[in-house]
C-alpha cells in the first residue's frame, strides 16, 4: 500500500545500501518520494539513477545539496558556482522538486559573517538564471545557528525568506524542523512563507536531549522534543501539502540499523507522530 505524503531522504540509510538497493526499500514500503544526495547519485552513475526513478515512478521531493557558496579567492569562488550549475543541470534530469541549498559558512580564516551572507546572496543570484533555464527551484535550507561558521552562514527561517524576497521568483525555503525547531518567530515566519507561496520543502526528524553529536545525532521522529505535528499544521496553514521529507544523520543508532527496519520505523512514526 503506498505511503501518501513521506518522503525519505536517502541519508537516511547511507550506511546501508546505495542508491539502488535504497530505492527498493522505500519502494517495498510503499513510498515512490525521496531525496537523494549528490554522492549517492554520483556512485550509481546519473544516467543509471535518472532510469531507476523515472521507471519506477518515483518523484524527488529534493535533490542535496547546492550551495557552499563562500569563498576565499576568486577562483574558488568560479568552482563553487561551476558545481552548483552542475547541481541544477543533475536537479533537472530528475524532475525534481527543487535542488536544496545549504549555502555554506565563514570561508578560509574569515570572521566576517556579514561579507559571508552577502557571498551567499551574490552566489545564488548568479546561478539563478541557469535554474530558471533549467526549470529548478532553488530551496534555501536555514541551518541551526551552531552550523553559522561551517555549514550555514543564513540560520533563521526569516533571513532565507528575506534573502528570497530580494532575489525573486524560483527562490524558496526547505524547512527542516531540525534546524528552526526552536525559533521564537517560526509561526510568524511560516506564515510569511505561505504568503511568499516559497515553501518548498518540508523535513522532518527529532531532536534528542541529550544530542550527543549535533550532525550526527538527529532523532527518530517521537524520540525528542519537536513539537512535528503543531509545525506540520503551521505549514499546512500556510498552504503547502507536500510530502514531509525524513532525513536522520544518526551514525551510532539509525545508521547501524538494518536499512529495512529503519525505513519501516519511518513509516510508523510517520503515522503516529506526523500526520494531523
């Protein structure tokens, strides 16, 4: 029986099987929505992935990741925009949703964050053009504030939506409770979202306490202290009824599970703890 409205991020069972084998699994389980990652799609082969999907009649909620914009020098700065038009081109041989940007951090020895953000807008409205070419929408993914230096230099549902509101159509969010779970505004935010018509992306796991490793350490959903289902109805309220999107980094609990019983979970936590 088919799952309606999951999506399972692929890095959800990275440790366990590739691309392939990790397609079966949701398939066996009734889900025909994922999210793969670059590196997943890279070791299959593109063309290889593209056929698996496309035969199978699966829809990509997203493609991870784009982004990583900041730069030290100029010619970094060439590379990182040559890969993100490498990401939009791989996007758009799926169909997918939209291609998720985790825009990147402080470059080099930088301590500038300011200059970092304005490199994040700088990088996305340069490769803007070849996405709107392309047919892709662009997901801004905010990050928690601990990823500011590293991962993501934009940490707040409404500093992506202010970066959207300047650069125009085809710029939305991913809305990942992981990372905004905890904002004071996020209601107003979301709301604003749903005005904006830019949510793109909805992704879903928990947030344990104790975390014991904040990338890899995520919760299955019904394990930790998000409030899924009242964020899920805030989202819904603001219009989009997309799939919720799985995505659990967890290298010493869900990663060492076998990928059958992981996929199985989701889907009962999804049930239980996520639909309203």
């Amino acid at each position: 029986m088919q799952v309606e409205g999951l999506s399972i991020n692929l890095a959800t069972i990275r440790e366990q099987c590739g691309f392939a084998e990790a397609v079966d699994i949701c398939l066996k389980h009734g889900i025909t929505s994922i999210a793969p990652w670059r590196d997943q799609v890279a070791k299959a082969g593109l063309d290889e992935a593209v056929r698996i999907v496309k035969s199978n009649g699966i829809k990509l909620t997203g493609l991870c990741r784009g982004g990583f914009f900041p730069a030290a020098n100029e010619a970094d700065w060439q590379k990182n925009l040559d890969d993100n038009r490498r990401a939009i081109d791989e996007a758009a041989a799926f169909s997918a949703d939209c291609l998720v940007l985790v825009v990147g951090g402080l470059p080099g020895t930088s301590r500038d964050i300011v200059a970092a953000r304005q490199m994040v807008f700088d990088g996305i409205a340069a490769v803007l053009p070849h996405a709107q070419a392309s047919g892709v929408k662009l997901a801004i993914e905010p990050l928690h504030p601990m990823y500011a230096a590293d991962r993501s230099c934009v940490n707040t549902l409404g500093q992506a939506l202010d970066m959207c509101e300047a650069l125009g159509e085809d710029v939305g969010v991913a809305i990942d409770v992981y990372h905004v779970w905890w904002d004071p505004d996020l209601a107003n935010q979301i709301a604003r979202a749903g005005r904006m018509k830019r949510i793109f992306a909805h992704h879903i796991c928990d947030w344990l306490v104790p975390t014991k490793d904040m990338l890899l350490d995520r919760g299955m959903m019904g394990d930790g202290v998000i409030d899924l289902k009242g964020i899920r109805r805030m989202i819904e309220d603001a219009g989009f009824f997309g799939a919720q999107e799985v995505e659990i980094f967890s290298a010493e609990t869900w990663w060492k599970r076998p990928a059958d019983e992981v996929i199985a979970t989701c889907v009962e936590r999804f049930r239980s703890c996520c639909q309203i």
